[in-house]
C-alpha cells in the first residue's frame, strides 16, 4: 500500500455539476443532495472502519490536482467524473498517474441514455464500474472498495 497512514483511507471525488445534486434533473439523478450523499457515505465508512475524504469541483484542473495530491495518502479512489466521464483523457491519465485502485461510479444507468454517455475514459483502468443504482451506487462502491483493500 502506498499510503503513510495507518488507517484505510478512500477519496470519494464528484466532478462537474454534482455539485447540483438534489435539484439538477431529479428524474435522472434523484432528489439527494451531495451533502446528505456523503453523510450517508461518512456512516458507512464508520461502520466499516475507514476514513473517508470527500470532494467536488467543476474544474477538469482542480480535480487533477486534488487527485495527484492522494499519492501518498489515500488507498482508493472512488469516482464520479461527471461528464469528464465521456471526454476526458486528462482525467484518466491522472488516476491512472496516481496508481490507486478507482471505483467509477454513475448515479444514472448510463447505457439507457445517449449514446455519447456510453463510452468513458476511466471504465478501462478502473477497479469496478457502478451505474444505475442512484447514489447507492456511492455505497456500493465504498463496500467494494473496503473489501478489495482487506483481500
Ligand atoms: C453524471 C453526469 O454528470 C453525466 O455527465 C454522466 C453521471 C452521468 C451520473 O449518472 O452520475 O453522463
């Protein structure tokens, strides 16, 4: 494991309009907040015993930094690059620079949607992929992750 610390340490990072959740197109991505989203993930890292660092930015830049400074301190990644997820090579080559194990993450089932929503990015050099479970699919993921790290 990479990281200096102790305790297990997973990054849950939300791209570009995340930060909307709640009140962006609740038809497809529901009516939970991002805020009551990573409540309910700070609960379960608890219950499974790992820290949990969470953050969000509408910037392709901003998130690239956020992810190169998890190097020696974080033991997972999960991801929800938004619609970076379809476009961004950037983003990719910065989880993949950072050799964490990354969970990536849809809220919506993206393969039900436009076709420009079907490839991504990341699904090549990601751990596991889960998409059109709402935001249980954070949860998920975070259980995934803790079980990957405790093999
Ligand atoms: C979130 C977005 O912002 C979109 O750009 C993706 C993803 C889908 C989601 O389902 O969480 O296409």
């Amino acid at each position: 494991m990479p990281a200096t610390s102790n305790k297990t340490l997973i990054a849950v990072v939300n791209g570009p309009n995340l930060n909307l959740l709640g009140t962006r197109e609740p038809e497809v991505y529901g009516s939970d907040t991002l805020e009551s989203t990573n409540a309910r993930l700070e609960e379960v890292a608890a219950e499974l015993g790992v820290g949990l660092t969470t953050f969000q930015s509408n910037h392709e830049g901003e998130i690239v930094d956020y992810l190169h400074g998890l190097r020696q301190s974080h033991h997972a990644v999960i991801v929800n690059p938004g619609g970076l997820t379809h476009t961004s090579v950037v983003l990719r080559d910065a989880l993949a620079s950072i050799a964490l194990p990354v969970w990536e993450v849809h809220i919506s089932n993206v393969h039900r949607r436009e076709e420009f929503r079907h490839r991504s990015y990341i699904s090549a050099i990601a751990e596991g992929v889960v998409c059109g479970l709402g935001i249980f699919g954070y949860e998920a993921a975070l259980r995934a992750a803790v079980r990957h790290l405790k093999r």
